[in-house]
C-alpha cells in the first residue's frame, strides 16, 4: 500500500468516526437518550483497532 492510500484511508475513517459522532450526539439531545452514545462509541473504536491492525500487522 502506498503512503497515498493509506492516508486516503486514514481520512476517510476520521472522517466518518466524526460524521458518526456528530449524529450521536446530535440524536441523543435528552438526558435519557445518552444509551444511543455506548453503540456509537464502540463502533468507533472498534474502527480504529481495525485501522491499527491494518495498517501495522499486515502492511
């Protein structure tokens, strides 16, 4: 892989981790609703092990 691509990559997951913030919270406006956030997070953060994985055990 390229350094080309894998900062497109890189950009397009932090792109998407934000987007996938921004409608959490934006969602999640009531005290109530912050159990929309625990799903959004580990999303997220499962994202970026998989974005270490890649990028430092396999290339």
């Amino acid at each position: 892989m390229t350094l080309n691509t894998g900062t497109t990559i890189s950009l397009l997951l932090l792109g998407y981790n934000g987007l996938l913030s921004y409608l959490c919270f934006k969602r999640a406006r009531r005290s109530g609703d912050f159990y929309i956030i625990y799903p959004t997070l580990a999303a997220i953060l499962l994202a970026f092990i998989l974005f270490l994985y890649f990028f430092f055990l396999i290339a």
